[in-house]
C-alpha cells in the first residue's frame, strides 16, 4: 500500500528543486499562513483611510496626538519621522524627499480638514543671520571691560539660529550704555524685486530685501510683465546673500528689458515658506563672569540698549553655534537612539543635533566613498547602504559617531528595502538579501534564493517592513503589478497583493499598506480570507502507483447560516437594482437630488454585498511534474475517489481555498487511506 499525508505544511525554497525539498515543504505557498503547521489563508487588507490626494500613495505615514491620528501621504518617496519631544509638547513631524525637508506640528499637518494631509508644511531649519552688529558705549565711569556681541533668530517652536557674525571687539565701562545697532531684520518669504537680467535662458534676480533662499530652492516669481518667460516656479542654481541675488534657469529664453519703474508689483516668493510666526531675535554678549557668550535679551528690534551688568545678565549661554540649515537634498529621516534625526545627501551622512532637528552641524557629517543609497539605525549604530561598500556608523551621539567600512561587497539597489530588523538592518542587493548587524553581514535570503532567482524579483523595486515578528518585502513583477515575500524565519511564502507601499506602526506593532484604494490594514479579522493556495514537492516513490483516493481535512471559511444570510442579501439587492433599472431613472443624475440630499455621484441603486468565502478546497493532483489527473472542488471532509488506469512513479498535490486545511492524504487505494 502507498500513502503519502502532508502535514504540517510548509513554505517554499525556490532555489531547491522540486523533488528536493523536504516533505513538508512547497513549490506554491500563496496569500497563505503556514505558523501553525496548518494551511491558514491570509485575509483581505481592509481598507480604513481614502486620501483627498492621487493613489496610490508611495509613502504613507501616520501621525499621532492624544487621541487623535491623521495618514500622510506622498505620490513619491518621502521619510517622515516624528520628533523626539517630551509627552507634554504637541508632536512635530519632519520629512525629506519632496523637495527641501520640511517641518510641521500635528495641528498644521490637518489643518485643512480635507484629508489631504500634511495640509501645512514648513521648511525646516532657521536660516543664520548675515548681519554684523555694530557696538557703541558710552557714559560710564567704572572699569574697563571688552565685550563682543551676536544676536540670534528664535521661532516659536523654540528653534534657534546659529548666530550672526559677531562684532568687533569694543572696549567700554562696565556701566556703560551699550548702544547695538545694526541687528538684520527678521526673514522674509517673499518680497520685492529691484533688478532683472539675463544671459540666454540663466536669470539673475536681485531682491529688494535679504531673500535667505540657498541653492536647490524653489522660489516662484510672478507680475513680471517687461522681461517675458521670468514668471513660474524655478528651483536656484545659485544664491548670494550679500549680493541679494538668485540665479536660475527658465524653459523658455526670455526677451525684453526688465523696467523696475514699470514692474511695480513683481515678486518672489518660496514655495515652501519659513515658519515666521512669532519668530523673534535673541541678543547675546560675552561676559567677563565666565568669558562665555550669553543672553542679554530675549527679544530685540533691530537696535538694543544694554546697560545690564554681568550680575544680572540673563545668562543662558549661547549653544547653537555651528546649527545650520539642513542641507537641501537630504532624504531618509531616521531618528537615532541620542535623539539625533539623520539623513543622507549624495556621499554625506548627516547628523542633526540631538532632539533639535531643525540644526545640522558640518562637523557630524561623515563621506563614504559612494553615494549613499539608505540607512537605518539599530541600538546606537547606523547602517549605511551605498552603491559600493556598505558602512556602519557607531556612537551614543553625534560628537562621538566615527564611521567605518563593513567588508563586503553588497551595493544596496533599493532604499525603500532598508529597514530594522532584529539586532540589525536588512537590504535588497544584487546576491540576495542583506543583513548587516551585530553578528555580522550575510545573506539572509541565501537559504531561499541563489543569486539567479533572486534576480526575477527585481531587487530594484523592493520595498520591507517587518511587524508581527516577520519580514515583508514587496517588489514589481515584470508586468508592473506588485507581489509580496513574507518570512517568518524558517517560512517563506508569497502573496498577491498589490501592495506600492508598507508602513509598520511603532505605536500600534500594525503593518499597513497602501494601493489604488488608499490604505488598507494588513490581514484584517474584519474582512473575507483571501483564496490561498498551496502545492507540494513531487513525492518521487519506489515504484509506479495508481494514487485512487484522497481526503482533506479543513474548517469551513464561515458558519453555513451566515453564507446564507450574505447570500439571500446579494440576491434581494441584485433583484431591486435589475428591477430599477427596468424603469430606465435610478435617479444619478446631475441635480435630480437636492442640495446635500444625497451624496455626490448617488443613485437609488442598492449596494450589493461581496460575496461570501467559500467552504470548500479546490483539489489538484499532478503526475510527472505538470500532468493534472483530476482537479475537482471538494466540499466536505470525506475521503473520495480518483481517477484509475494510470500509474506513475511522481506526484504533487495543489490546493486552493479560503478555508483552513489541516491535511491532506493520497493513497492507492481507500483502504490503504483508511488504515494510515
């Protein structure tokens, strides 16, 4: 008698032949939960946000304050964190990747109310003072005393500036009255324009007032009428402070003279504006109590009388000395363990100062040798995919970060794919899947995939999280849809499911994605299973055998009289909607409903029910690798009867089914099924 059982069932290992892998194991393991040994289908994403914006979204992102949550969503590539600030501050979030790095709080990114979050949106980071304080004093009588002077901006956040240029160092009485004047005017994000030139389609604009805009920002000019094609949107080739000049270049060669006496009402203005609200100017002086520089006023206009003693001086030290903007090009915000926010921007990783994400010192940038392609943190180290050698950054913060190359050639081909995992980070490469962490690098996918399979996966186009204790990795296939791996470490299996993007949520451990719908939550208890299905090894035997029964053991998907109820719905609403149409008025057009009486795009038609799961396994057995025997739809757990008159020495076993299969057995003969 020959009896084959299959149970429990395992994942795939494509880079094994079919008649290799182990008994257990697959050659399909589809939209399928295999933790328990048993066939559990996954369950369809549900959907739980619609975003006012174009779908699918590339980045999702899910903000948080008190109670309250909103999805922020990018048409391309975007990393959003949120600021590590303590509990009683509202949250602040930042990304990068859609322009300059941006900054906003929870109450601006849902501002609008309309869905359609981040509503407002900042640029992150406070620009640095160019102007130079001049410094008088006068009519005192006690000692001498040398002082310098330097001011900051403060935004309402609590940002502040690196400082201006300090002043000269002046020698006066400590009760003199120092008289500070010459402190720059606060930013500006639009404003005047006094002059226009052009050389072929490169535009020279000089500004009326100190623009701050820095090379790779986007300004749109507008009302210029003596100077054609100078109007749009363009991003700056160059900028110059002093000069109040912006330098770009336009589509179109622009024709005529510029006239300022004419062009009354010509402008720039950012196109991602500064947070000035509030903004003020700190002032600060060096003190002959601790030789350091310290706060003399909390708010200045563009002069200051300071007649404080150092006794009475304010006294907290300046310490942004050195915070600089964030560098225009930065993409992949993470938030390291000092609370440091890092990115990458060509060969640079880039540090900002720890829980200050607005200021980025020169001094914690580190250059690899190849453009940087992702990173990642884990514990207090940074991983460093480039298109070269990867780099591991190691440090409990910024001052203390040294870089150092890890040996091994594995250039990572998809930032998207670089995420935590474990004690370490993984990563899409050419050879397969890369872990780089505390044990060292290797080839998590090695046990899966050579090289040449992996391949077909395009690598390229992968995107992972990891939530529930297994990695998800979702990539393109050849006819631009999208298919999922999901390993639960010795499990693999796939699923079809159009996932352009997956999003893990720390404070909720839930995985999420999102597609042509919206958003959707991975594997809902609220939602009908997906159709899983599975195929086995080809079981080679001794000799050549008429396999003449089979069984399966399964739960059904859903109780009989729920199916039912589901079902005497679809058929009553497909019954009203076929009799409403009779009529030929199912009332959707255009102003037939009052105003607000019913929503847009209404009609009287009934929305019909999905269909119910199926209680019931589709059952396929194979003879010499691809020859179907019989396929047939199984209905119950009752042993039934296959085809005879043929014999072979090598079978596989194909299941499809939304329900959970617990086993299946073929045998010879119904005896030899029986008796097993």
């Amino acid at each position: 008698m020959v009896m084959l059982r299959i149970s429990p069932f395992g994942g795939i290992i494509p880079r094994t032949g079919e008649r290799l892998i182990g008994d257990s194991n697959s050659v399909v393991a589809n939209n399928i939960k295999l933790q328990s040994g048993n066939m559990v289908p996954l369950r369809a994403p549900k959907l739980i946000n619609e975003p006012n914006k174009s779908l699918p979204a590339l980045s999702i992102f899910r903000a948080w304050y008190l109670d309250q949550n909103a999805w922020l969503t990018w048409p391309i590539d975007v990393d959003a964190v949120r600021v590590p600030l303590s509990s009683d501050v509202e949250p602040r979030f930042v990304w990068s990747g859609d322009g300059i790095p941006k900054i906003a709080t929870y109450s601006q990114i849902i501002s609008s109310g309309n869905n359609d979050y981040p509503a407002t949106e900042y640029a992150l980071g406070i620009p640095t003072p160019i102007a130079k304080v001049s410094v008088a004093p006068s009519g005192g009588v006690g000692a001498a005393t040398t002082r310098i002077y330097t001011f900051t901006y403060f935004s309402n956040l609590g940002e502040e500036s690196a400082p201006a240029p300090v002043s000269d160092l002046v020698t006066g009485k400590v009760d003199d009255t120092w008289a500070i004047t010459g402190i720059g005017e606060l930013p500006i994000n639009s404003g005047d324009i006094s002059a226009i030139s052009y050389s072929g389609k490169n535009v020279t604009i000089t500004t009326t007032a100190q623009h701050f805009n820095r090379a790779g920002e986007q300004v749109t000019i507008a009302g210029v009428t003596t100077a054609t094609n100078v109007n749009g949107t363009w991003t700056l080739t160059e900028a110059n402070l002093t000069a109040k000049t912006m330098k770009f270049t336009v589509k179109n060669t622009p024709t005529g003279a510029y006239n300022n006496a004419t062009d009354t009402a010509d402008t720039w203005t950012r196109t991602v504006p500064l947070n000035l609200s509030g903004m003020k100017r700190r002032l600060y002086r060096s003190t002959g109590l601790t030789g350091t520089v310290q706060l003399v006023s909390d708010d200045v206009g563009t002069s200051f009388n300071d007649n404080i003693s150092d006794a009475n001086i304010l006294g907290d030290e300046l310490i942004s000395s050195g915070w600089e903007q964030p560098p225009v090009g930065l993409k992949g915000f993470k938030v390291h363990s000092s609370g440091s926010v890092i990115a990458f921007v060509g060969n640079l990783l880039c540090l900002s100062e720890p829980y200050q994400p607005h200021a980025w010192p020169i001094g914690y940038q580190m250059s690899t040798d190849s453009d940087i392609v992702a990173i990642g943190t884990f514990g207090s180290e940074i991983g460093v995919g480039t298109k070269g050698i990867p780099y591991m950054a190691s440090g409990v913060d910024p001052t203390s970060m040294s870089m150092e190359k890890i040996n091994s050639l594995y250039p990572c081909l998809s930032k998207r794919s670089m995420i935590e995992y474990g004690d370490g980070l993984v990563y899409a490469s050419a050879h397969g899947l890369v872990y780089a962490g505390s044990s060292g690098v290797s080839l998590l996918s090695d046990r899966f995939y050579t090289k040449d399979e992996w391949q077909l996966l395009n690598p390229a186009s992968m995107v992972s999280a990891t939530a529930y204790g297994r990695l998800y990795i979702s990539y393109q296939r050849e006819d631009d849809s999208r298919a999922m791996l999901i390993l639960d470490g010795d499990l693999l299996v796939t699923a079809d499911v159009q996932a352009h993007e997956l999003y893990a949520d720390e404070s909720t451990s839930e995985l999420f994605i999102s597609d042509v719908d919206g958003i959707k939550a991975w594997d809902s208890a609220d939602t009908y299973p997906l159709n899983a299905s599975w195929r086995s090894k080809d079981f080679v035997l001794p000799t050549p055998a008429n396999m003449a029964a089979a069984k399966i053991e399964f739960d059904a998907a859903i109780d009989v009289a729920t199916q039912a109820s589901i079902n005497a719905a679809i058929a009553s609403a497909e019954a009203a909607n076929a009799a409403l149409l009779l009529t030929g008025n199912i009332k959707g057009s255009i102003n037939f409903y009052g105003f607000n009486e019913n929503g847009l795009h209404a009609t009287s038609l009934q929305k019909v029910p999905d269909n119910p799961p199926a209680n019931r396994v589709t059952f396929v057995l194979r003879k010499n690798q691809d020859e179907i025997v019989i396929s047939r739809v199984v209905e119950n757990n009752k042993a039934f009867r296959l085809p005879d008159g043929y014999k072979s020495d090598v079978f596989s076993v194909e299941v499809f089914s939304q329900c959970k299969v617990k086993e299946i057995r073929i045998a010879d003969s119904m005896d030899a099924l029986r008796n097993a």
